[in-house]
C-alpha cells in the first residue's frame, strides 16, 4: 500500500546532501530528508574539556548542540535562552552518542570537535537526519586535519547513518514524515552503522504496547533502508552533491 506522498511503506525519502554549505568550518553540509532540512557544521578546537586533561593515554572529545531556528516549524519556534529545552538536550546527547559511537578519539588527540546542528525546516525526522548529516561533515572535517598534517592517522573507524521508523494501523512505515509521526502508535529512532551494528534504537509506544515481533520487523526494516544510503554519504564526504 502506498503512502500519502506516494512512497512504499519501506522506502525512505529523498536524500539530498550538499557539502561545503559553509565556508568557515571545517566541515559542513546540508542535509535534507524530503522536506526536513538541517544543517550540520563541525568546528574543531585545540584542547579537550577538564575532565580528560592529562588522561593517559592522551585523547580528544567531541560534543553536539542541536537546535530549531524560529521558522523552521509551522508557528514560530522561540529561540532556546538561556539553555536548551529537555527535548534538545535528549537529541544533542544522542547526536554526540551516535559519533562517538565511529571515532577513536585516542587517535585524536587534545583535539575537541563541535558539532553544531541547526533545523531550518521540520517535517519529521530532524534527529535521524542530524545524526546522518553530522557524520559525513565530521568525515570531511577529518580529511581535511589529516591533509593539513594536524591529524596522523584516521580516527574514523565506521560510518554512521539514521533513520526513525513507525508501526501504525499494524503497518511498519520507514522515515516518517510529520504527519505519520503524529499519528503513529508506536515510533522508534534507530542508529547503526556500515558494518552493520546498532548504535542505539530509541522506542516508544505512543498509543499503544508493542511486540518482540514489532521490534524484529522495525529494526530489519531500518536496516534495510540504511544500507544503501552509505555509499552516497562516502561521496558526499568527497565534495559531491548527492540526491538519491
């Protein structure tokens, strides 16, 4: 059965991803998952927070913000001061859990790298396309350390990419949009990686309880819709713009 906008029930959204969408750091794009529209920086700084200062061995850290500009939502989303909401803090902890996740920051050394992700347009799905996003601008952020000589091997020990899957009506639906989303029984963010393992599957049963099988058929489906989107993100890393 087909969607409302046309798409099969395991068939994300069109993917688009322009890198360099930024010129001042280090690595940038944006990226855009149907009409959710995100951008992603990486900005990489000389030292590491307190607590890892004179750790042994010597290590890196890297960090997420993430954030809704105010016309990025159909009534004006205000401005988060002087903190984030709760709700930010949750997706900017995964976004920094899910990077972590494919870097050795050992080899990273006194080394902080900032990922910075701001929503310009919402349509469902920020955080999985923030995760997505982050990674191929940290990929080229770290190309570029090594081509300078400020990095001597490639922290990067994976790819990482993300997707949210819902169940509603029985029906296990891939990338959901808003309007799936807010009606969907149940809704599930999963993060995994190119060799693929899971970096994190967040659940909820938002009208209703769910099964061990509901959970086999959501992560079999985000698997399959992940895989294929790997490739483009290595190309976009490379300076391409990529739309699938």
């Amino acid at each position: 059965m087909l969607r409302h906008d046309g798409r099969s029930s395991g068939q994300m959204r069109p993917i688009r991803i322009t890198p360099g969408f930024t010129k001042n750091a280090q690595g940038s794009v944006l990226i855009e998952y149907g009409d959710t529209r995100v951008i992603c920086t990486v900005c990489v700084e000389d030292g590491v927070p307190s607590f890892l200062r004179n750790s042994s061995p010597a290590q890196g850290w890297l960090t997420a913000e993430y954030g809704m500009l105010p016309g990025s939502t159909g009534t004006r989303t205000r401005r988060e001061r002087p903190a984030p909401s709760g709700r930010s803090q949750e997706i900017q902890r995964l976004i920094g859990r899910a990077l972590r996740g494919v870097i050795d920051l050992r080899k990273a050394p006194d080394l902080t790298f900032n990922i910075d992700c701001d929503v310009i347009q919402a349509d469902g799905g920020t955080r999985t396309a923030a995760i997505t996003g982050s990674f191929v601008a940290l990929k080229i952020a770290v190309d570029k350390l090594r081509r300078s000589g400020r990095l001597h091997e490639n922290p990067l020990t994976d790819a990482v990419a993300a997707v949210s899957v819902g169940l509603r009506d029985g029906q296990v639906l891939v990338d959901l949009n808003y309007q799936e989303d807010s009606t969907a029984d149940l809704d599930m963010n999963v993060v995994m990686t190119q060799s693929g393992k899971f970096l994190e599957i967040q659940g909820t049963g938002e009208r209703a309880t769910f099964s061990r099988q509901d959970i086999s058929e959501i992560l079999t489906a985000a698997e399959a819709a992940l895989k294929p989107c790997f490739e483009l993100l290595h190309e976009a890393a490379d300076g391409h713009v990529i739309e699938s």
